[in-house]
C-alpha cells in the first residue's frame, strides 16, 4: 500500500479505499478517522466510514456518522437510505421508516428503499401501503424474486389471494430455490384452506432451509389443520430444538397438546410464551380457555396491568387481550368488568370485519320460501342411500361438542369434528351451462342425479377420514342451514339438532372469539336477530322434513340426565348401548373447537342459567330475541319432528 501524505486529505481517503477493497476494514476505518481529525466536516468521511463500520458490525458508531452526514447534507438520499438499514438492524424500526420515507421522497426510483418501506410497513399490519411500495420497487426492478415475493405475502394478508399466488409464482420462475417465496406461497395456500399444496411448498422451502424455525412452525400448523396431530406436535418441537425462545412456536404446541387433551402440558406451554412474550393478547387467551384463574393469579394482574397501559398494542392483541380478560374475571365472579371486558373486545372485533345483516337475513328466509313441504315430498329419495353420516347441527356453543364427544366413547363411530364438507360440495355445483348454482333458490331445478351426486361427493370426503366406520359425524353447527338439502341429497343421514338455552347460548358466542366466520357474534342485537332467524329455520325443518328425520337433543337435558340422553342419541343413530358414552370426557381424540377444554372434564352444571347475573347488561340483545324466546327457545312451534331414527334405505 503507499503511504499515505499524512496532510493530504485526498491521499488519505484514496488509502482508505484501497485497504477497504484489500479487506483490510479496520485499517481502512483508522484511515478515515485521521481524516475527520483533520477534517470533521467531510462528507465523504462520515458516509465511507459508517459504511465500514457496518461491514465490521459496529451499528451503533455506524449511525452516529450516517447522522453527521445527514446533517451535513440533508438531501443525501443514499445516506438517509442507510441509516435506515442500520436502524432497522438495531431494532428501531420506526425511525428507520422516517430515513426511508426521507430517501424515496428524494430520489422516487430507489428500488430498495421502497423495498425496505415496505418491509417495515408489512411488519406494522399496514398491508395495503406495504404493497403500494413493493409495486413502486418492482417497476423499477421487474427481475427482483425478492421484491415480488413480498409483494405476494402483502397481497396475500390483503385477501387478494389469486394475485398473491400469480406474483410468488413469478418469484419462483425468477428464482427456483428461493425458500422464502416457496413459504409464502405455502402461507397463501394455508390462507385458502389447500393445505395439502401447502404441506408440499413447506417441505421444500425446509429441503432449502432446514434450520428455520420459523419453517417447521408453519409446516406444522397445516398438518394440525388436517388432523395429523402427532406430526404437528413433532414440528413445533423442531422449531423450538431450533430456536427455545420462540414463542409462537410454545403457544402453538400448547394449542395442539389442548386438542388431544393434554390440559396441563399446553397449560405449561401458554405460561412460557407468556414469559417470552409479555404483551401477546392472544397467548392469555389460549391459557384462559384451559385453566381457572384465581382472585390472585399474576396471570390476572399481568392483563390487568396491559391492558391499562398507554403502550400499543396491534388491534388482534388487544381483541384478544380483553376476551381472555373477561374469562378470568368470570371466574373470579367479578361479573360487571367481565362482561365490560366481553363488551370491548367484541366492539374491537366486530370494527375489523363485513358483516351485511340484511343480505344475510335476506338468504335465510329466502330458505324457507324455497323449502316447502311439497318440495320435500316430491324430491325425496333422491339422494344417496349412505347411512354413514351423523351431522350435528345447531348453535355454536350450544353442546355439539358434548354430544360429538358422546358419540366419540362408541367404537363404531368416528368424530369428524367441524367439517366444511358439505357447503364445500355445495359451492362446487354447476348448471348445465356451467354456471354457479345459488343456494337456495336453484335447488328445485337440481335433477335427481345431481341430489344424488351432492349426497356421493359428500359421503366419498366424509369416508376417507375412517373408511371402516360405521357412523361418521360431522360437526359443523352451521349445517342447520342446508338441513333440508341435507335430508334430500342423503336421505338416510342422522340430523342431531342440539339446543340450548337461547339467552345462554348468546352469551356464550359473546364470551367467545371465534377465529373464523360467525360475522354476526360481535354486537349483542345482531346477535340475537341472528339467534332468531335460525330458531324460526329450525322451527321450519322440523314442519318440512319427514317425521324422525332429525332428533333434537337439549343441552339441559344431557347435563341432567347423561345416560338417558345418550341412549337416546345412539338408538336414533341405529347405535348399540356401549357405557363408555358416559366416560365422554375420556375419550382420546383430537378436538379443535372452543370447547377443547371443557370436554375433558366431567359434566358440570354451572353453565346453565349463566346469563342471569348479566340480565341488565343484555337487554340489547334480549329485545332483539323477543320474549318468546327468552322462554323457551322456539319459534312459530310446529308439530315435533319426533326422535326415532330414519329408515334404512
């Protein structure tokens, strides 16, 4: 190297750059330094310095000489891109969205600063800004599998799922081994429910990169939505093998351990994301719903304390934060906060989502148009001849899964949990032309072989999950409104309609966060015109389909007399008398519902009549009820459908 004229400034930077190309980093720095002894106003100085000190990983003296070239010149768009990186390294990412803000705003074809903008805003829940930026970046670099890879995961969070696939599929042909994209294609599929593609995307991101733990996590959360239960529980363990302090990780094997009735390990697994993430709302939910908390828990004074405290919280969290609130105080029996803490996180959640009441309401009683009796008389025996399925229909939270977990004791029965099945096969239907069929108004025009094939379609799903079963049961309680088109495409299939207390069943959707659908939960009138529309539907199936086609099974009933409804539920489904029905709580199967927990213990009455101590606080919801349902629960009363089983046919 030649030596440097130690008053020549020039000299001296010409110097720095050799070494810094040489690799020699630390000689390059000194170098520089001598120059801003000499000379602490020089530009160039403070921005090549910074620039190594970045390569040596000294972040902290990096910023200080971004900031002093800032100062000296502070349109340097380069030097505001930077300081951004390095801030964002130093986990200030809100700062460093000002540098990038700064930088895109002097020089608007900084394909990287839009990149990192959007990185940032991605990380904050703003998806749409996110992707503006990720589209300004990528017409300035089209080739980029790395800008369009995040462009499809913001699309993706933005529900623009199609346009998601079609840019991380662009990132693939740019780049075939890019493990990321290959992840968030398989987060897109997950999103839309395809998680057997998503599987295969995760295994071959994890070929690429076999030490993310962020990989086995995901991967494991796709084999958990196919019920591969003991696979998932091995990838969240993976993922924790690899990274002991990842929380997400903890929280999701506590899920999957409280499904297949390990109370007190998922509990264990709840407490030590806890403490790896103080302020993540939906880990204190988790644990609520599989412990009771007492008047001291730190659990409870640890929400309490969050949820007063000014610091941000992402609105999911806080959602989740006061519905987890509400289950401990309920506990406690501090009935008024509880239910103000139900209140918040229900008016927080019914902010975030679509719900169009009338369009909905419109479509239910279009149902009851359209399903007359002489309809149901002239299409029967239509369907497929299958006695295999037994669907539980009816409210949530109003004692399917007890009823589900009743039938689970029985060895020839297998328990499907909450099956999308049949509206799945629904929505598959076409015309003749090809066109959409709409349910309910087309199901007049469906020919005999379509019913039939509706019923087969249905029944070849439901099989593949227990092929030797004699009793499937399918435990979407949303199926009450297809129970008609149920009857006619599988004639011979058990409809168990379960019924609670109307005014205790809404309470209990209210005191719930529901992770998928159930729109009409959120605000207490909604949801009782909602409870009311299905009262009147079930009042109408029971007037239209044939006697014995659907038996109707009270929660009160089951928790007062177990075994004299659970004879009568298997004599309905053609079931022998086996006793561990009545072991319900033993049964070792996997359930997902919100009632995991509840189901491995014994009965209990304590939930019957709950909503009495808040009677004051429902009046919303117990006008939008009327007072005949306040009563009893039914509507517009039609003869009893009776409860003997259906005939094989």
């Amino acid at each position: 190297m030649p030596e440097a004229d130690p008053y020549n400034i020039d000299a001296i930077e010409r110097s720095a750059a050799v070494c810094a190309q040489q690799g020699k980093l630390d000689e390059a720095a000194g170098l520089l330094r001598q120059v801003l002894d000499k000379k602490p106003d020089s530009l160039r100085a403070h921005f090549d310095l910074a620039n190594l000190l970045c390569a040596l990983g000294r972040l902290e003296e990096a910023k200080a000489h971004y900031e002093a070239a800032i100062v000296l010149k502070p349109d340097y768009a380069d030097a505001h891109y930077n300081l951004g990186v390095v801030l964002q390294a130093l986990g200030e990412p809100t700062v460093a969205m000002v540098h990038y803000e700064r930088a895109v705003a002097l020089k608007d074809d900084y394909a990287r600063a839009h990149s990192n903008l959007g990185n940032i805003l991605h990380a904050f829940g703003r998806f749409a800004e996110a992707a503006m930026h990720y589209e300004r970046a990528l017409l300035i670099e089209p080739e980029s599998a790395e800008i369009l890879s995040n462009l499809g995961s913001a699309l993706n969070e933005l529900g623009r799922h199609q346009e998601a696939m079609a840019r991380l599929e662009q990132a693939l042909a740019r780049k075939p081994n890019f493990a990321e994209a290959h992840s968030n294609l398989a987060l897109v599929l997950q999103r839309i429910g395809d998680h057997e593609q998503a599987i295969i995307r995760y295994k071959t991101a994890l070929d690429l990169n076999p030490n993310s733990p962020e990989l086995h996590n995901n991967l494991g959360h796709s084999l958990q939505a196919l019920d591969r239960w003991e696979e998932a529980i091995a990838q969240f363990q993976r993922a924790l093998a690899l990274r002991a302090d990842y929380a997400e990780a903890h929280a999701n094997l506590g899920r999957a351990q409280k499904a297949c009735g390990r109370i007190a390990e998922a509990r264990q697994r709840f407490e030590t994301a806890i403490a790896l993430s103080p302020k993540r709302g939906s880990f204190y939910l988790h644990l609520a719903e599989c412990k009771t908390f007492g008047p001291e828990d730190p659990h409870l004074h640890a929400m309490e304390e969050l949820v007063a405290e000014d610091s941000p919280l992402w609105a999911d969290e806080r959602v989740n934060l006061h519905f987890a609130l509400g289950s401990a105080l309920a506990d406690v029996a501090r009935h008024e906060p509880s239910f103000e803490h139900f209140r918040a996180g229900n008016a927080l959640k019914r902010q975030q989502i679509v719900y169009d009441e009338a369009t909905v309401m419109a479509r239910i009683d279009r149902i009851r148009t359209v399903f007359t009796a002489e309809l149901m008389r002239a299409r029967a025996g239509l369907g497929d001849s299958s006695t295999v399925p037994v669907f539980i229909i009816g409210m949530p939270r109003s004692g399917s899964t007890l009823v589900e977990q009743v039938l689970a004791g029985h060895p020839d029965v297998f328990a499907g949990g909450e099956l999308h099945h049949f509206a799945q096969v629904v929505q598959s239907v076409r015309r003749a032309d090809g066109s959409p069929f709409d349910y309910p108004e087309g199901v007049p025009e469906l020919p005999g072989a379509m019913l039939r094939g509706i019923g087969s379609r249905y029944q070849e799903r439901l099989s593949r999950r227990a092929p030797a079963a004699l009793r499937i049961s399918d435990k979407m309680p949303s199926n009450w409104f297809f129970a008609g088109l149920i009857h006619l495409a599988l004639p011979n299939a058990r409809i168990i309609h379960t019924r609670r207390d109307p005014v205790d069943t809404c309470l209990s959707c209210f005191s719930t966060l529901f992770h998928l659908g159930h729109e009409w939960s959120y605000e207490l009138g909604e949801l009782g015109r909602h409870y009311r529309a299905y009262a009147t539907t079930m009042a109408h199936w029971s007037a239209v389909l044939p006697p014995g086609t659907m038996l109707e099974v009270r929660y009160e009933d089951v928790v007062g007399d177990l075994e004299t409804q659970a004879r009568c539920i298997l004599d309905y489904c053609g079931l022998t008398w086996d006793a561990a029905c009545l072991d319900f709580h033993r049964a070792q199967r996997p359930v997902r519902t919100a009632s995991a927990a509840q189901v491995r213990r014994p009965l209990y009455q304590n939930s019957v009549g709950r909503w009495r101590v808040h009677a004051e606080r429902l009046q919303p919801l117990l006008e939008a009820l009327g007072p005949d349902l306040q009563l009893d629960g039914t509507v517009n009363k039609s003869p009893s459908s009776g409860d003997s089983k259906p005939s094989e046919r």
